[in-house]
C-alpha cells in the first residue's frame, strides 16, 4: 500500500473508533435498537419506553445528533430522532450474534 492508501484507512479506521466509542452505552444501544425498528421516535415515546428521566434521554440523544448517528425530523412542537444510517443497528445484531457474549 502506498501512503496515501494508509492514509485513508486510518481515517476510516478513526471514524469507526469514534462511532463505536459514540454508543457504548447501554441507554444508546436501546435507543438505536428503537429507532431501527420504529423508523423515528420522539423524545416522549423514547423515554417512556426506557422508563428513564427526559433529560438523560435528551443528553444521550443530543450526543448522538451531534456525533452524526442520529438526525432530526420537526413537525409542529415535536421532534422526531432517527438514523442516519442503520449500519450502527447492524453492527449491534453483530455483536449479539456473536460468541462475545455467550
């Protein structure tokens, strides 16, 4: 390989470390996990369904957005969180499928 295809990698191997290390959380995973199956939620519907305080849901959701994992969609007062791309849903069903955690 020359340089600059080193180059490239370790920038791609940099973005996955920093989009892992953006939803290792247990309050991440579960939010992605709904949102890939829900297509989008509002922050009411995710934190009820998580039975957890607003605005750690808000915190959790508000990194995640700034990160580039999660967008939002308004519509009137509420508003709406989804993936931007769903291969961080996938990568999760990896490691439950994987033998790392049997």
């Amino acid at each position: 390989m020359d340089t600059e295809t080193n180059l490239d990698e370790d920038k791609r191997i940099d973005k996955a470390a920093y989009v892992l290390k953006a939803v290792a959380h247990p309050l991440r995973i579960k939010i992605i996990q709904m949102l890939n199956d829900n297509k989008e939620l509002n922050v009411s519907t995710i934190y009820k369904n998580l039975n957890a305080e607003q605005s750690l849901i808000s915190h959790h959701l508000i990194n995640m957005r700034d990160k580039g994992i999660l967008d939002i969609r308004r519509s009137g007062k509420n508003i709406y969180y989804f993936l931007v791309d769903t291969a961080v849903a996938d990568v999760i069903q990896c490691i439950y499928k994987s033998k790392i955690l049997n």
